[in-house]
C-alpha cells in the first residue's frame, strides 16, 4: 500500500522493485500492481518518506 499522503513521487520504488510492479501514476505518485508485487520489501527499504507499507 502507497500512502498518497508521504509519497512524494521521487521513483526511488519504481526504480528499485525487481518486478517491475511499481509505476508513477498521473497524479505523480506510485502505485504498486498487486499482481506483479513479489512481497519482496525492497521499496519499503528504499522509500526515503516510508510511504510504502507491503501486507504481506
């Protein structure tokens, strides 16, 4: 889950998701496809805001 709120669509999680299932939407924050998301936790260590929060 992306909290809208702290994200600040920097892109570091888009950058850094080895599954490619994480995209900068139109409202220039990321959102995470639950289908691709591997439950991997690398974007939540590389969110400099700590906007991201997998449930696993």
């Amino acid at each position: 889950m992306v909290d809208k709120e702290k994200c600040i669509g920097c892109g570091a999680c888009a950058s850094a998701c080895p599954a490619g299932a994480i995209k900068i939407g139109k409202d220039g924050k990321a959102e995470i496809d639950k289908e691709l998301c591997i439950k991997c936790h690398t974007c939540e260590s590389v969110c400099p805001m700590g906007a991201i929060k997998i449930e696993d």
